[in-house]
C-alpha cells in the first residue's frame, strides 16, 4: 500500500531521475487535481452530483477560496502536443492561478444541474475539529497554512504558453455531470466527498454551534436610558 506521506517526496525523485537521465529531452507535467468523465477518483465528481442532488451542502470556508484543477481531456491534448513538438521542460497543468473559485464551481454545478441548493460556508476550525479531511472529504479545497495549499495556486502560465488549452468550468461540470447519471453514481458510493448521512450531521452540530455562540452574546439594550 502506498504512503501518502512520501507521495509528493517520491513523485519529486521520480522528476529528478527522468531530468537525469534525458536531459534536455525530458518532459514533466505536473498535473493538479484531473477532472471530467471516467473520473476514477470522484473527487471533482463529487461536486457536481451533490449539488444536482440540492438541499443544504456543505462547503469549505467562503465563496473566495481558490479552486484549480485540469480537465482530463485537456491534459491529455497537451501531453499530445508536447511530445508531437518535443517540447521538453516542465510544465504546470492546471487552471490558470487565481481564476477560479468555489463559488464558481458551486454556481457552474447549480446550473448544469437545474437545481436551487443552499450553501452553508463552514469554516476551517469546525472541520478541522470534525476530522473533515481536506482534498478527501472536500475535494478541491486545502485549508490555509496546509503545506499542500499550494496545488491550489500552481503557475501554469509556462503550459499555456506553449499550448496548454483549457475549456470552460461548464463545459466541465456539465460532461462530468453526463457521465455519472449516465454511470449510475450515486453521493453516498462515491470514493470521495462526505457520505449523505455525515454531511447532515455535520450541518446540524454546525447550526448548533452557531446558535450557541449567538446566544451566548451579550444583548443590546432597546429601551431608553432613564
């Protein structure tokens, strides 16, 4: 079994044998999180599917925290053209940095789904206490001061540059939508994302604490002074 602890060091040696061993000649691509159809991991799939399901969803922090990933179909065009052109060098394949948030994504999944859900925004300390693993149980995200919160904000302008072409968040969201109806994926069998019974307990200790935090603020007085 795989150690996820070594997983970034080892991929990184793996880059250093290939680069010692062509040379100029070597050609890396760095992909972040792949999404679209046959996606064998369900995490960019996860989203999709649970908002199409509506209700109340659960999602990290804010609308503002970033979101990077690589269409499949994209990275593989590009894997293509670069060995096609022998364009040797390193490449980030991903998004362009900053470009995409998680209220993009929700707002892309809402539209290619039809449906009306209402997002509750949790914040990093209430999953971090609940054991809400990032990238596993809430693909996508990578709280701030993680030392993985970089695959969120990778440079990916050398890629583009050298053709790296990237379609549209919809056009994304909608093909992975497709696919998983048509595949018969259901939220609560998916390999990643919060199963349907823990999301809603975890809404419910949620809308508890904030219930008690906001009635354990000191009231304002209405009335006139005396």
């Amino acid at each position: 079994m795989l150690n996820y602890e070594y997983y970034g060091a080892l991929k990184a040696l793996c880059e250093k044998v290939v680069v010692s061993t062509y040379r100029h000649r070597a050609t890396i691509l760095r992909p972040g999180l792949i999404a679209g159809p046959d996606d064998p991991t369900d995490r960019f799939t996860y989203w999709p599917l649970r908002v199409d399901a509506a209700g109340e969803v659960l999602a990290p922090v804010s609308p503002q925290e970033p979101v990077q990933y690589i269409d499949a179909r994209d990275l593989a065009a590009f894997a293509v053209r670069t060995v096609e052109a022998s364009d040797g060098g390193t490449y980030n394949c991903v998004t362009p940095r900053d470009s995409l948030h998680f209220g993009d994504l929700l707002a892309a999944c809402s539209r290619a789904a039809h449906s009306r859900p209402t997002f509750s925004f949790v914040e990093a300390e209430f999953l971090r206490e609940h054991h809400v693993d990032p990238w596993s149980d809430m693909p996508l995200w990578i709280p701030q001061g993680d030392p993985h919160r970089g695959i969120t904000s990778a440079d990916s302008a050398r890629a583009l540059v050298h053709g790296l072409t990237i379609r549209s968040l919809p056009e994304t969201v909608r093909d992975t939508l497709e696919w998983a109806r048509g595949a018969g994926k259901r939220a609560d069998t998916l390999q990643a994302g919060l199963t349907p019974e823990r999301e809603r307990q975890l809404l419910n200790e949620y809308r508890a604490r904030v219930a008690l935090r906001r009635a354990s603020r000191p009231s304002t007085p209405t009335g006139r002074s005396p």
